[in-house]
C-alpha cells in the first residue's frame, strides 16, 4: 500500500492562529535556541510532527524511553499557540466531573480527572529535571460562581469531588469575601494546581531531549507524505524523514486540513499587565476562573504581573483572530478592577488574541485514525491544553511500545458526538 496524502491549502498556511504581542514572546525576545533546517533523508523510529508544547512533551518523553525519534516544526518551535498559551495547569476542566460522570460513567469521569491530577505531577517532576527554568509554581485554585443561580451548582461538584478524593473545599460567600477583595455566592478552592511558563517548559524539554539524541528541525514544514504498510514518510521542502511512525502534533491548525466533528474552534483573547507593587490581596496568588461559559481566568506571574483572559466567541468572518482584540482587551483590563478595586489603575503590557479549539465532550482527542495509517494524533484540545499534553505523550509512548492503552478507547478521534446533558 502506497497512499500520498498532500496539504495543499491544509499545509497550516491559511489559518492566523495568533494576533498580537503574546506574554512569553514579549517576556522573551531574544530566541532561546535554534534549530537547523531539515536539508536531508533521513530515518528514524518516531517523527513528531508539530514543536509546540504537545510535540515538546511526546519528543520528550519518547526520547528518554530510548526511542529514536525526529521532530520537525515548520516554523520555530514553541512560537505558535504556545506562545500564547497563559500557562494555568489544573486537573478540573472546562466540564466538571459532575457533567463528565454523567457523559460516560462514573469510573470513566473520575479516571479521566485523575489522569489530570497525575499529569499536573508529572509535570512538576519535568519541570523540576529541566536545565532551564520554566517557573513552575504549585498553586491553588478558585472556582467561583458566575451568577448566584450558580452555586448549587458548584456544592453538587463538591460533593462529588470530596467522594472521589480530590483535595476540594467549598467556600460560601463570607469565607470568599475574608479571602479576597471581591464576592461571589460560592466557590470551589482546590489544591495540586500549578502555573507554569509554557513557552520556557517546552524549549526545556526540546533542549534536554536533543541533549540525549532527538533530532529538531525547524522551517521545515511537512508538505505531503506517502503512507505504507510500515512507514511514513514525510516530505519537506529540502528533504525527507521516513518513519516507522508518526506522531500528528500540529495543534489547532490541524483542523485546516483534517475537521474533526468533535471539534469547536473559537476566538480567545488575553492580556497580561505591567508589574503590581502590592498583591496582597491576591490569596495564596491562587489561579482565578469561574463556572460561566464562555469563562473568565485570571493568574500571576513569578514578576507579580496579572494575566486575565477568556471573551471566547466565534472567530471574526476576517480569519484574524486579533479583528476585535482592542475592544476585548480593554474589557479584561476592567475586569482585573472589578475583581480587584486597588488594582484598577494597572496599566496593560501586552495584549494577544487567538484561535482556541475544545471538543463537544470536553475530552481530548488522542490515538490513532483510520486514513492515517502508521500516525497517532495529540489533539489536545480545551482549556487544560497543556496538561493534556502530558497525558497523551505518555499514553501514546505506551502505544508506540506495543501496549495500547484503555483510555485510548473512550479518547478516540472516532469516537460518537453525544452530548447527554445539553
């Protein structure tokens, strides 16, 4: 079996998926590191295909497995939707497990968010490896309800939460209002949180996995590729990598070329502000979002800076993400003054609006796919985006070693659109 698939168009050119200054790209404007052009044929075991931070971790993890494994980005790594990635790290998700148990089952639910506790400890123990330092930071979070109607809502999560033993308190309207500067009718506050620096986490691991034999090329974007009964070989613009295997990295923009039924893609916009003096108020520094849809979120930064983002809506008919980002912008900055009054002089430092991508179900999609013989995807899509990273590398070095994974199964690309409770 000989089978070319081409990109034409799907290459990944046509879509913008970033608009603006990003926060890392504006924190760090000197490269962090470079990486030849592929100009060869070359083999290997692996190819990774897509150095954002879902290429970055199954690079990574595959490498230290002992795997031979190439990466090719087609631009520079870690400059795409990791750049604009704000870096919260949490194991709840855009569905609650509430909603989760009742999408699929309670056993399913809970392994699923206990999947994304692990990965948030996984990370921790990368982060800790890494010869450069990407801040990783343990934090707690705060859930808070949108509207009063809201509450209820967030004590039945609790309650389930508490059941299946996640560290979880529910906090009432006075217990917030002791906390921070602002009041909401309930709240979740969790524990085993992080934050992190994305941008600096996946240039980590890319650096310390090269260190140890994988192969990094950038501006060496794949332009086609014939699929066999064993390999995959990918074609650039100055060479070629064949492969036994293939692993499909390419973030968002996968669905330029490859729509997934599952899939939704909307508009996101952030902003990140100039250093506070004084963020006392701030409990804990504790991650800030809230059970609406779509959702607001709020962090710091280790240079007591605050990101907010959120606003998700329909991409602009234009295909730039950054059409409406001013008007957007300025609202997330008086939203950092509602929820902190001290705070409502604070100027903004950079301002970023992208194309974001979450699935009906709120899982990931992740394993293989019927046309794509020889190829695993990391489809990584929903607020959790980094933390689903690591769960798919990890689960998909399982794979590619021979020992399929149940989770695969229910994370299927293929898998039904039913959504039982909308």
């Amino acid at each position: 079996m000989d089978r070319p698939i081409r990109f034409e168009g799907g290459s990944t050119k046509d879509m913008i998926l970033t608009g603006g200054t990003t926060p890392w790209t504006f924190l760090h404007n000197k490269p962090i590191a470079k990486y030849p052009r592929l100009e060869d044929k070359i083999h290997c075991d692996v190819l990774v295909i897509g150095g954002g931070i879902s290429g970055a971790a199954m690079a990574y993890v595959l490498t230290k497995q002992g795997v031979d494994t190439v990466l090719l980005e087609k631009g520079r790594v870690c400059g795409g939707s990791t750049s604009a990635n704000a870096g919260l790290l949490q194991f709840a998700n855009d569905r609650m497990l509430s909603e989760l148990i009742q999408q699929f089952n309670e056993q399913q639910g809970k392994a699923f968010y206990r999947m994304c506790k692990d990965a948030v400890k996984r990370l921790s123990d990368i982060a800790g490896e890494l010869s450069i330092d990407s801040s990783f930071t343990e934090r707690n979070s705060l859930y808070y309800a949108s509207t009063p109607e809201d509450a209820g809502k967030l004590r039945h999560e609790y309650d389930i939460l508490k059941r299946c033993g996640f560290d979880v308190e529910y906090w009432d309207r006075q217990r917030i209002k002791a906390a921070f500067p602002f009041a909401k009718e309930a709240a979740l506050y969790t524990r085993g949180d992080a934050e992190v620096n994305p941008y600096l986490l996946g240039h980590g691991m890319l650096k310390d996995a090269s260190l140890q034999g994988l192969r990094i090329y950038e501006e060496s974007e794949v332009l086609d590729c014939l699929y066999t009964d064993s390999s995959v070989v990918a074609h650039t613009q100055r060479g070629a990598v064949a492969a036994k295997q293939a692993v499909w990295a390419g973030g968002y923009a996968m669905q330029d070329w490859k729509p997934d039924r599952q899939v939704v893609l909307t508009n996101t916009y952030a902003i990140m502000t100039e250093p506070v003096s004084d963020l006392s108020s701030w409990h804990d520094q504790a991650l800030l979002w809230e059970s609406g849809n779509p959702y607001l979120y709020f962090r710091t930064t280790p240079d007591h800076r605050i990101m907010a983002g959120g606003l998700d809506e329909p991409p602009p008919p234009s295909g730039r993400p950054y059409q409406f980002m001013k008007e957007r912008s300025d609202r997330l900055l008086k939203e950092i003054g509602r929820m902190f009054p001290e705070l409502e002089g604070v100027r903004m430092a950079c301002a970023w609006a992208g194309i974001f991508a979450s699935t009906k179900d709120g899982m990931p999609l992740i394993g293989r796919h019927p046309e794509y013989p020889n190829s695993y995807f990391m489809e990584v899509y929903g607020g959790n985006g980094t933390v689903f990273s690591m769960i798919a590398a990890e689960l998909l070095a399982e794979a590619i070693a021979g020992r399929e994974p149940e989770a695969l199964a229910w994370l299927s690309l293929t898998r039904p659109v039913e959504i039982k409770n909308e």
